[in-house]
C-alpha cells in the first residue's frame, strides 16, 4: 500500500503545473496565462466553454460522447478569481459553474492542439458543427 501512495505522489508530482505568473482576460475572446517556466498560452473563448470543467445542461451525447457544439462565437464576460488556484469563467452564453485552475489552463494549453483536433473530429464525425444553430 505504501510502494502504491508513493508512485501515486509521484506521479502527480511530476505532472503539476509550474507556478502561474500572469494571468490576462482579453475579453471578450481569450485568455492569456504565463508561468514561471516560461509556458505561454493563448486560449481562445471557445477553446476554454467547449473544454469546460464543470457538467453543463447544453451538453450533448452522441454515440456515447459528450460533445459542447455551436459555440464558434461565444465569448467571456468575466473571469472571477477563486482563492488562489483559479477563476470562475462567466461566459456570454450564461455559463458560468466551471472553475479552471492554474492546473487545468496549464493541461490545456500543453494539450491545446491536440485536444481540438479530437473535438474537431468528433464533430464530423457526427455531422454536427461549431457554428451556431442558424435562427428562423
């Protein structure tokens, strides 16, 4: 038991993100986060409402997946700090339940091409789109 808490303080040791630095809300289409190594991400409303860490009531399964679609244009309204390992995002489609730690702008933003090509794919691949629902 303890070989197995070892390796798991470990891993997630080695897998933290380094230390935030600056944090810029370039509303109403992106966030900039920098840290202290050097890492600088830029990312993109869209990116941050359709990689949202909280259960969302917009949310749709297709096939088994959960997928967040037309949301091309939405934009951030505010961002809210939370004690001191993130912020509350408020975005103009009324979302607003997700907190995006340090940590998680940090996974995004290493992941940040890759996980939007996933969602990309999985869009096509049920015929769904990233543009808004047109209004009759």
């Amino acid at each position: 038991m303890l070989a197995i808490q070892k390796a798991i303080r470990r891993v997630h040791t080695s897998l933290d993100a380094p230390r935030l630095t600056r944090f810029t809300l370039q509303a109403p289409k992106n966030v900039e986060v920098e840290y202290a190594n050097g890492s600088k991400f830029n990312l993109s409303a869209e990116f941050l409402r359709i990689h949202s860490p909280a259960v969302d009531g917009k949310v749709r399964s297709v096939g088994g997946e959960k997928v967040i679609v037309g949301r091309r244009h939405v934009g951030i309204m505010s961002a809210e700090p939370v004690g001191n390992y993130g912020v509350r995002m408020i975005f103009d489609d009324l979302h607003k339940t997700g907190i995006y730690t340090w940590d998680f702008f940090y996974h995004l933003g290493s992941n940040k091409f890759t996980l939007m090509r996933n969602y990309i794919k999985t869009l096509k691949k049920h015929g769904l789109s990233r543009d808004p629902p047109r209004r009759k």
